[in-house]
C-alpha cells in the first residue's frame, strides 16, 4: 500500500468539512467530486452559488453531498466579517475594509475554519486566493511556535522522507530551524510515520568550523530540549543521516544511526534544490508544500496543479486536521 493509499484510509468515512477556496473553478469542482465519490471528506466549495451549480452541471458533476457557501450571500456574512475586524483592528483595518476582505473566497474560507464549520482549507488555484495571509490573520500559529514552515513529502513505492523548509523560510536563524525540525516530525507522526530528525550542514559533529555548522548544530540542540521525546541529530551531512554504513563511521554514537527520515535543510536554497533533484533525479513524488505550525489545516497548491493533485492535498489537509483534533 503507497503513501496516499495509506492518508486516504486515515480519512475514509470520517466526513471532514474540506474547504476549496476556488470553488468556481473546475478542477476544484471535479477534485470534490472525487472526494465526495471515495467517501474521503465532505468537500465544500467557496464561491458564487449561482454560477458554481451552472458550471458544475455543464461539467456533468452532481453537487449532491457537496456543501456550497457563498461568501456575498451568506447568513453569517456580518459575523464573519466582525471576526476579521476584531482581529485585526490592532493593524488599523477599518469595519469596511473588514467586510470587503471577508468577502473574498479566500477569506471567508480561512473564516469557516476559524469558526469550526470547516476542518480544513484548500487554495491556491488562482493567484489571488493564497491561503498565506488569511491563515497567517485568521488562523493563526500554534501554540509553542512563531514561524509558519513547510514540508514536501517525498514518496517511493517503499520509501517516505520529509524535507523541510523548502517553500516559506528563506535564512531560518537556529531557534526557527528547531521549530521546523518539531513541526516536521509532527508532521511525519500525523501519517502514522515515527520520526528520526537529521539538522542538515556541510559538516558532521564540528568536521568543519563556520557560523553556518554552528548555527545547524544549535538548532539541533535546541530542538532536543524542546522535545526531549523525538530522536534527534545535528549538524550531519547527508551521507551521515542517511547511509547506516556512513553514519558508523563518521558519527556512531548518533541515535539516528544513519535512518533519518526527516531532513530539515539549513535554508531554503538547499531545500528547494534537494527537493527538486530528489523529484527529477531519484525519481520521487513531490507531495507539497504542505503548511506547518498552524492552529488548523491550510494548504496551498500549485496553480497548474491536476484535478487528482487537488484532492490529493484534500487528504493530505484532512489527515493534518484529525491530527490537530477534528473529527474527535
């Protein structure tokens, strides 16, 4: 059984509320048809009611079992909007701006999350609906960190690993490379997977001196002492964390005795260019990014995403939010 056979049993039956903040668009459409069909979420789809049941019946998609709200004609609108505003008025938003920015589909999805009547949030389709601002405004951290990362979720037939930060966190200074390594493994343990975090560098165990090696191997220490629980090494080259045969000789007091499977890169030009070799060159599949450190499930997508991509990430986001407490 691969990877997404395994997140797709996780949420089978369990009816969690997906949003799609691009609910005019067709793939979104299709995606929660998808869902809908597998029994894996009760998809709900963000936009114009009107226009989305036209478009959904030229497509030939039923809408039956698919929840449809419609930011500009909702019943709860004017609550929605007063929760923007109080929580934002610290930034000087004014009561008008607040109800035009709740409006947006984006908005309003990242709302309905906040308000319990969705248990996670899909966007992304359209440049204008990123799901960073509203859930960075409305959703907010969870407690115990103060940075939003990322992981991508690389996928063989008989091998998962999880490479964090390779989307959101340019130059992370060590206390955001702890957060990162946490979140990571609280991502990997949401999949039923134990974690083994590797802090990636050029050196291992103090092999070369720079303000670079140190700030890895802090980051490292620090992630230890914050979760006491989690196996832990750092700073390791890759070769260290990943071959058994390596990590004997360069580091055989490490606990993760070369099978790390989550790597946490030192920044994210070395993430990006990791992930996108391993994708190309090793021939995994990039799931991703997926969002961490939030109080609720929200992703991202790519804007060329496919339509099984789509509900992919819809089960990737319900699995993310059984883990943070719905459904329970």
């Amino acid at each position: 059984m691969n990877f997404m056979d395994v997140a797709r049993q996780r949420v089978r039956g369990r009816r969690l509320r997906i949003a799609y903040a691009d609910g005019l668009e067709e793939r979104a459409i299709r995606a929660a048809a998808l869902l809908r069909d597998q029994d894996l979420a009760r998809p709900l789809l963000v936009g114009p009611a009107a226009e989305i049941a036209a478009r959904a019946g030229e497509l030939g998609v039923p809408l039956e079992g698919i929840d449809v709200r419609d930011p500009s004609a909702d019943a709860r609108r004017s609550d929605y909007a007063r929760t923007y505003f109080e929580a934002r008025r610290h930034k000087g938003i004014s009561e008008e701006a607040a109800r035009e920015r709740a409006l947006r589909p984006h908005y309003f999805a990242a709302l309905l999350v906040q308000a319990g009547e969705a248990d996670g949030l899909v966007s992304g389709l359209d440049s204008a609906t990123k799901p960073f601002l509203p859930a960075f405004e409305i959703i907010r951290l969870r407690e115990g960190f103060t940075r939003a990362s990322s992981v991508f979720i690389m996928v063989w037939p008989e091998r998962v690993l999880f490479y964090a930060d390779c989307s959101v966190n340019i130059a992370p200074d060590p206390e955001t490379l702890a957060e990162i390594g946490r979140a990571t493994a609280a991502t990997a343990q949401s999949f039923g997977i134990e974690p083994r975090v590797a802090f990636l560098s050029f050196s291992t165990r103090g092999s070369a001196e720079h303000p670079d090696v140190e700030r890895v191997h802090r980051a490292a220490t620090l992630c230890r002492a914050a979760a006491p629980g989690l196996q832990v090494d750092g700073e390791l080259q890759f070769d260290a964390a990943f071959v058994p045969a390596v990590a004997k000789k360069k580091c055989p007091d490490s606990p993760l005795a070369g099978q790390a499977n989550v790597f946490v890169f030192p920044d994210l030009d070395a993430g990006n260019i990791a992930y996108k070799i391993t994708e190309r060159l090793a021939g995994a599949a990039a799931v991703g990014p997926i969002l961490q450190g939030l109080r609720r499930a929200v992703n991202d997508v790519s804007r060329g995403c496919s339509v099984q991509d789509l509900a992919d990430v819809g089960v990737i986001t319900g699995v993310q939010a059984l883990a943070l407490g719905a459904g329970a």
